[in-house]
C-alpha cells in the first residue's frame, strides 16, 4: 500500500493527521474490496497506523506525506513537494507522485552564516528545510566564535609643552580565529554531504562568505553567494534568492541528456512507447529517461495496481529500473520534454 498527503506547513499537524487517517480508512475499504478479512487488513495497515500515531510523525516539516506499507513493516517520507490525495494498493509500491522530487535534478543546501550563529538548509526547487544536525559533528561548530572586544588607539593629552602622550593599542583581528573555526565546519560539512558535490550556496555578508571560500574543500561551491545577513530573510526568501543560483547547476544534467535526445532521435537510440521504453529499461538499456510530471486528466483518487497494466504504470517501473541500472531519471513539465510523448527515452543499445 502506498499513501500520499498533502502536509501544507500553514496547517496545523493535527489536520495533516486526520487527512492520513481517512485515507487508510479508504486502503482498508480497498484491501477489504480485494477479498482480504476484516483482521486481514488491519494486519496490513498496522505498521502505518502504528507509524503515524507516534509524536514525532510530523516532526520533519515539508509539503507532503508518502507512506509505504506491507504487513510487518511501514516507513515514511516528509519531502518537500505538496503531494495528492492518493492511495495505491497491489502487489508493488506506487513512487510516481514522488518523481518530480527528481526534476531540476536532485537537491541543494544553504549554508547561512551570520555573527552568531551557523545554519544548513536543504533545498530542491520547491523549498527549503532547515537540518537537524543533532548528533553529527557539525552541531558542535553551529556557534560561531565569541570574537573579542577590539581595543583601539587613543590620544591622551597631558598638559605643557610637549604633553601629548600617544597609547597604541592593538586592534584585534578576528580572521585567524574565523578561518580555524570555518576549517572545522568545512571538515565537519563533509560526513553530511556524504563526499558528494551537491550545489552548495552560501548566505551572508560578502565579507564572512569571503572568508569561509579561503578555506572550503567542497566541489560543490556555488560562486555566487545570497548577499546579506541571512537573520534578517525569511525561509521563502532565503529560496527565492538561493534557487536562480543554483538551477542552472542543478539542470546541467537535463539539458545535455536532452541534446543527446533530440541529436539521436530517429537513429533508434530512442523511444517514446510506453511498454518498449519499460521493457528496455529492466534491461538497463536506458542511459536517460524523461517523464512527464503533470498527472492526466481524471487521474483518480485510488489506484489499483494490479488490474493490468496502465501507461501510469509503465512510467513508473521505467523510472525505478532506470534507477537501478544506473540511468538517470528527469521528471519534468510538458515544456521541457524533448518530445510530445509522455515518456521519452535514451537508450544505451
């Protein structure tokens, strides 16, 4: 069974909850409709049932809910793309209302640096999340430094002739002691980006983001940085800034996949039928697969996976196997297709 919610972060948890709980009351109506006993189906949605009781089902903010569940076990996904109202029952799960998740490729983070404090969100194009980093060393380097009080030169006049006494005192600079805590930040950066060069943008002023490039390892560094102090932005903000940097980046990807599209179309290195495209996709003949994200007309409410095999299907099985055998999946609107099907597709052979 798989489940999935819209959670707005405008609406209080509780609603989020009642809104999940009428829609395993309507997979329990399904499962019981597919000839399973009343015990039968609370056997299957226990686990999510169980999952989403819990205090902490919501903690993770974000604009959807995906639940998957079988009998025995249930995990669960807060992402942030507001999702349908949709449940799916059969003998597989359902992921295509999570495949726009992979448009404009994949994800980002900010890191937001200001006096006091050090800030990581993660971003794709439909937001930003700030990290909970409990646990991982970087929690320990979110504080910035206490940066000592400067004491400055001053003239003291003591009266007479030749009176005027001139005390130097020593300006203290702060670079040093910055640079040796953004070394460890940079350090620490590395076990939560896993040695992956993910976009990464920095946020605040010009002279702080200055300071943390001297010393960054990270592939990922965008040039381009969200100027000013990031206290002062709001989250939204924060993205609206953020996202213009780092698309073109994050699209890179898409774009010369489909070059290659549009080059190779009519050599047979491409296909648009929805079974073939399958097909050759369990095969790992797909090096890159594009799909369309806007659902069709009528899509309904429910989906029985099942009861044959529909085009919805097709695009679904071909994302996961082009996955698996390490092809690249692009989930993108009707005017970014390289062709007028929904499903297009470079094939390897």
């Amino acid at each position: 069974m798989s489940v999935f919610a819209p959670t707005p972060p405008a609406e209080p948890a509780d609603r989020h909850g009642v809104r999940v709980r009428n829609l395993l009351r309507q997979a329990e109506r399904e499962l019981r409709a597919d000839g399973l006993s009343a015990v039968a189906a609370q056997r299957v949605l226990a686990p999510a049932r169980g999952l989403l009781s819990g205090p902490r089902r919501f903690e993770q903010p974000g604009d959807g809910l995906a639940v998957f569940c079988e009998q025995g076990s249930a995990r669960q996904f807060q992402v942030a793309l507001r999702l349908p109202e949709l449940v799916a029952v059969g003998d597989r799960f359902l992921v295509r209302p999570l495949l726009p998740l992979l448009g404009a490729a994949g994800h980002f983070y900010v890191l937001a640096l200001n006096q006091d404090e050090i800030r990581l969100l993660r971003g794709s194009r439909h937001g930003l999340q700030e990290m909970v980093l409990d646990g991982l060393p970087l929690a320990v380097w979110l504080t910035m430094p206490r940066r000592r009080a400067q004491v400055h030169a001053f003239v003291a006049d003591r009266g007479g002739a030749g009176g005027r006494a001139v005390f130097h005192g020593i300006e203290d600079d702060d670079t040093p002691l910055i640079l040796q805590h953004f070394r460890r930040v940079d350090r620490a950066l590395r076990d939560v980006l896993h040695g992956d060069d993910v976009p990464l943008v920095l946020a605040g002023v010009r002279s702080t983001q200055a300071l943390y490039r001297r010393v960054n390892t990270h592939p990922g560094l965008i040039r381009e940085g969200v100027d000013g102090n990031p206290r002062d932005l709001g989250i939204d903000e924060l993205h609206r800034s953020a996202w213009p940097l780092v698309e073109p980046v994050l699209r890179a990807g898409e774009i010369a996949a489909s070059a290659i599209y549009r080059e190779l179309r009519g050599t047979g290195r491409t296909g648009t039928d929805a079974a073939a495209v399958c097909a050759g996709a369990q095969q790992g003949r797909v090096e890159s697969l594009f799909v369309r994200t806007d659902a069709p007309a009528g899509t309904p409410r429910v989906i029985r996976l099942h009861e044959g095999t529909s085009a919805m299907d097709h695009r679904d099985s071909a994302a996961v196997a082009t996955l698996r055998h390490g092809g690249a999946v692009y989930a993108v609107p009707r005017d970014r297709m390289p062709d007028t099907a929904p499903m297009a597709a470079v094939l390897r052979y």
